[in-house]
C-alpha cells in the first residue's frame, strides 16, 4: 500500500543528517529501517525545536501509525536533508510527514512517509486535546 504525501501540508522543520557506514545492508543501500529513523530523528529535533521535550509525567505525542514510501536508494557516503510537513489538526491528533533526499541533489526525494501523532496524557494513558501552543504550530 502506497500512502500519498497530501498537496496541502506546511513545512515546519529541516535538517541534515549523515549517511553512516552501519545504516547500510548487504545489499549496499540504506536499510529500510534506517529510513525510519531518520524520520524519527527529524521528528524528535523538531520537537525539541519547539520546546516539546519528553515528558513522561505529563503531557506529550504519540506516534500511533507511520509509513515510509521508497523510491530511490541512499547510499554511504553522504547527507539527508530531511523536510518535514504538519498538516490536519483535530482535537487530539495531527499528521506529519517528511521528505528524504539527499543534500547533494535536494530536489530528487528518494523516499516520504509520515505519522499520525495523538496527543497524550501519560500517566492517564489517554488521549487529551491538543494544547493550544501545540496546535498553534500544526495549524495550517
């Protein structure tokens, strides 16, 4: 199943991150799982960007599905430069997405995924509504 990166989305974050030896598989290339975490990676500093550090006793995101569409092979050495979308705001929950391409050549997007994150209140292990300083960064 191939999930479609929306047309109406706003760019929130940006970052470069290196390409290591050990992400590669036997095959060569970028392992699948690698791409996730870059698109980990680029989610967690945009948090941490916004002031959205881990807060375990309290109130946080939650990733509750994600997805990563491949279309062309990364490849050590190099850079990603990772982009990354908000879009869709509802009472508890909001879309990211992410672009990967590789620094040298930013226009070629050699894979895209995303996330829905439901926000959370941890020690009640329920979904709370978005806060408003948090929404106010999602909304459109």
């Amino acid at each position: 199943m191939r999930i479609e990166i929306p047309e109406r989305k706003r760019l929130v974050h940006e970052m470069r991150i290196p390409i290591r030896w050990g992400d590669m598989d036997a095959m060569g290339h970028v392992n699948n799982t690698s791409y996730f975490r870059y698109l980990e990676t680029l989610r967690i500093d945009w948090m941490q960007a916004i002031g959205c550090p881990p807060a375990p006793q309290g109130e946080g995101p939650v990733i509750v599905n994600a997805f990563c569409n491949f279309y062309r092979q990364l490849e050590y050495p190099g850079e990603v430069l990772a982009r990354m979308y908000v879009s869709d705001p509802a009472r508890t929950t909001f879309e990211t997405w992410a672009t990967l391409a590789r620094v040298d050549q930013p226009d070629v997007v050699c894979a895209a995924g995303g996330a829905t994150t439901i926000w959370v209140d941890f020690p009640k292990q329920k979904a709370v509504p978005l806060p408003d300083w948090m929404r106010a960064h999602v909304a459109d």
